[in-house]
C-alpha cells in the first residue's frame, strides 16, 4: 500500500525545536532594540546608565580579547625581527668593512705623506736628482731583483742612473722607456757597489745575492773582519753612485762571510728619487760630505 501523500518528509523533532528557539531569539532581540529605542527616547539618563552597565560588562571581554591580539603581534614582530637580523647583520658587516677600508686609506695616506715630506727634505739636498718617481712594481719571488718607476725618459730617466730613497740606495736604472723604467735592486746577483764601512772607511763591494740579502767583501786584502751591525754607503769609486749613500747594514759575520740587508726596501717605499750619474771629476772640487741619511 502507498504511503499517504500528506505525510512530511524528513521530520525531526530537534530541528522544529531549532528553528523554534531562532524564531523567540529573534523576536527577542527585536523587543529588545524596540525598548532600547523607547527608553532611549522617553528616558536619556536612563538610556545612559544601561550603556555605562554593557560597556562595564563587556570591558573586560575587550581586555582580553585585545591582549590575545598583542601576543599574537608581539610573536610576529619577534618573528619578522629574527628573520630580518640576518639582512641587518650583513649591513652592519659591510658598514665595518668599509670603515676599516677608510682607516687603511687614512693610514696609508699619512705614510704617503710623511715619506713625501722626507723625500722632500732629501730633494733639497740632492743637487743631481733628476726626478721623483713612483714605484709601481717589484719582484721578489724570482732571482732577479728589479723594480719599475713611474717615470722614463720623457722625464730625463737613463739607463745607469742611480735610484734612491730616504732610507738609501735602491738600485740603478736598467732599461727605460718613455713613461715608465726598469730599476735593478741592490739585492739582484748582477748588481755591484762599491761601499765603504762607515765606521773607518775600508772599502768594500756590496754584491747582490738574489735572495734579498748582500754579500759584502773587503776590497783589500788583510782588511780586519767586519762586525754585526756595521753600517755600508757608498764610496763613488768608479762613478756612477754618489758618495755616501746609506745602503745595507751587516746582519750575519763570519770569517768567511759577512751578509748584509739593504737599507732601502721597495716593498715599504712608495717613491723614489733619480739622479744623474756620478762623475767624480766633477766632484773634485766639492768638499766631501757626510752620508745622506733620512
């Protein structure tokens, strides 16, 4: 038998009971607003003292809510700032790099500037110099010896010159080009200068060993042994080299052998200074004078 077309499909009682008590919430809350509406006109104090009465229930569910929301914020910004420290932390390395970049540029500048100041002092004294140069290059890992100047003969430089600085004697001019010069070191195997000891004046040859030291060999024969410390400049003879230029002190003597290091080291000079070859017929007249220290 077919069941009653009358009969409701999907009946439930909880859901009648649902829509029962949404129908008396709304009808509530209308009354509701409706009240409010007529004590708010009919009475305004009245009105104002049920606003102070929700805003003092509800104050405390606003507390809460808004510190839930600032531990949640808090934890973001602690979050962002952690992922954020690494890009800081990079800016301040590169902000340290470059302050130390400017402290080396500024201690360089006043090495640059004292040297100037002494080479300076030196040009002044110097009345064959032909000109002041730059090194821009030396080499020490090779066996030979030799530096380049920022200066060749369109500024007078010629092979032979002799090179120095305010701590002594470098080298002398090997080979030239217009702007630029190649200097052999002191220290080189294929360099000779004649020296003398300061101390007494014995002469001596000052020969480079290649590996940045000098042996010196007393030019006459029975000459009493050199000592620890003793202090070589140049003597002029044969020319080239002026007359009392600093240029190595003994490090190591022996009885067979006495090592001396130069004076003037390229690495640690900037400048340079050329002079003319020395002529010691020309210098005949001239009294003679003491070393030209810095």
């Amino acid at each position: 038998m077919a069941p009653p077309s009358s009969r409701r499909r999907g009946y439930s009682r909880k859901a009648h009971y649902g829509l029962f008590l949404a129908y008396v919430l709304a009808i509530g809350g209308v009354l509701f607003a409706a009240l409010m509406l007529l004590l708010a006109t009919v009475s305004p104090s009245a009105f104002n003292g049920v606003k102070g009465t929700a805003l003092d229930a509800t104050a405390p569910v606003s507390a809460g809510g808004r510190s839930v929301v600032r531990v949640f914020a808090d934890a973001g910004s602690a979050i962002g700032n952690y992922f954020r420290a690494g890009s800081q932390n990079a800016g301040l390395k590169r902000e340290l790099a470059a302050a130390r970049q400017d402290a080396v540029k500024a201690a360089t500048l006043e090495l640059e500037n004292k040297e100037l100041k002494r080479l300076l002092n030196l040009s002044q004294q110097v009345s064959d110099r032909v000109t002041t140069a730059r090194i821009v290059g030396s080499t020490f890992q090779s066996s030979r010896r030799l530096a380049t100047i920022w200066a060749g003969s369109g500024a007078g430089v010629a092979v032979g010159q002799p090179v120095r600085s305010p701590a002594g004697l470098i080298g002398r001019v090997l080979e030239s080009g217009h702007f630029a010069a190649r200097v052999l070191l002191i220290t080189d195997g294929a360099s000779n200068v004649p020296v003398r000891l300061l101390r007494d004046g014995t002469p001596a040859l000052a020969t480079g060993r290649g590996d940045g030291t000098i042996d010196i060999k007393p030019q006459e024969v029975g000459a009493q042994r050199f000592r620890r410390g003793d202090l070589f400049v140049t003597s002029g003879t044969g020319g080239i080299f002026p007359p009392n230029i600093p240029v190595a002190v003994v490090v190591v003597a022996t009885r067979d052998d006495t090592i001396a290091t130069p004076l003037a080291d390229p690495a640690q000079t900037q400048f340079a200074i050329v002079e003319r070859m020395y002529q010691p017929e020309r210098e005949l007249s001239r009294p003679e004078a003491g070393p030209t220290m810095p």
